[in-house]
C-alpha cells in the first residue's frame, strides 16, 4: 500500500534496527482517513472469504480493525491486556510477548464472543515475531474457531513472526512489509 510507505517515510522514526514509532497516525494518534483507506485495502485483499468476526488486542489493533469490521459488516472482538474485575463469566487467555515493552501479557477474550463455527479475521497493526498473532489464533481455537486470515498493517519482514506463521498455513496480508531498518533509513518490500 503505496500510500501508507509513503506515511511511514514521512511520520514514522526508525528508534532501532527493531523498532519503528508511528505513534503519530496509528498506534498513540490515529488518522482516520488513513484507517479507512487501510480498512479499504484488508476488505479487497480478503474479498471473498466469508468472514463473521474480526479479533484483534488491544490496543493498537482496535482502530484498523473497527474500521474493516464497519466495511465488511461483522462485530470486531478485541482481547483486553488485563482482566478487568467485571471479566467473571467464562474466558480463553494466551500469553503475548511484547518485544517493545520487554514484557509478558496475559490477554483475555469472553468465551461467548469466540464460537465454535466462527470464521474469524485477524487484524493487527504490527508483526514482528508473532507472538500477538499466535496468542489470538490460540483463543481462537479455545473457543473452536477457524481463522481464514490475518491482516497487518505493518510487518516487520527482516523479523521471523512472518514466516513463520506463513509455514505453519496462515494467509498474511500485509500493507507494509520493511525489510530493513535503520536510525538513516527504511527499506520496504515491493
């Protein structure tokens, strides 16, 4: 997606060789017309799969994945980063790695907004090794459903999560794939 490479060019800071801050259109600020857009281009990359959810964790998935939800017509369900005390009815966790933050997540979602049946759609801002992804296709299949895609805004292509998860079957659909990044400089994949 030309135009989020260009929006990564022109607002994102390459903090590491690993870490990429856009916090001001994506993950702290949101540009809502850039999410539509984004929303425009998961809706015609997974044109055709029947899909009846969108999951994604908070927080930095919520807003690209409610706007896919709103154009393809199904709830999003996003998994919370710490059980809330009104979280007492019966729920499916998996733990999620945050490379950022140096930290484990528990991440949680209620057991009556994942059913057996459900064909769900992964929508997440980043992938680098996949531990996000992994943890929402676990609570997916808690609740027995199949996931039929996995849509990410930005995907860090010199990391493993990629690949991996491409291995073991998933269909990938990324806007941005760096393959290269430095303090100077970021090296897209066309």
């Amino acid at each position: 997606m030309e135009l989020l490479k260009k929006r990564i060019t022109k607002d994102g800071k390459a903090l590491s060789e690993n870490i990429l801050k856009v916090d001001s259109f994506l993950n702290h600020q949101i540009d809502p017309s850039l999410m539509d857009k984004i929303a425009d281009e998961f809706c015609g990359k997974f044109s055709g799969t029947a899909f009846n959810k969108i999951l994604t964790v908070e927080s930095s998935g919520i807003a690209p994945a409610v706007m896919t939800g709103l154009k393809m017509g199904i709830p999003v369900v996003f998994a919370k980063k710490a059980k809330p005390s009104t979280m007492n009815e019966e729920y499916y966790s998996a733990t999620v790695h945050s490379f950022t933050k140096q930290k484990n997540y528990e991440i949680s979602v209620l057991s009556k907004f994942i059913k057996k049946g459900d064909r769900i759609l992964i929508i997440d801002d980043f992938l680098a090794n996949g531990s996000a992804s992994r943890a929402l296709i676990a609570i997916a299949e808690q609740g027995g459903a199949k996931i039929d895609g996995i849509g990410i805004v930005i995907e860090k292509g010199f990391q493993n999560g990629g690949k991996l998860l491409r291995e073991l079957g998933y269909r990938i659909e990324s806007l941005a794939i760096i393959d290269e990044m430095s303090l100077n400089s970021i090296r897209f994949r066309d």
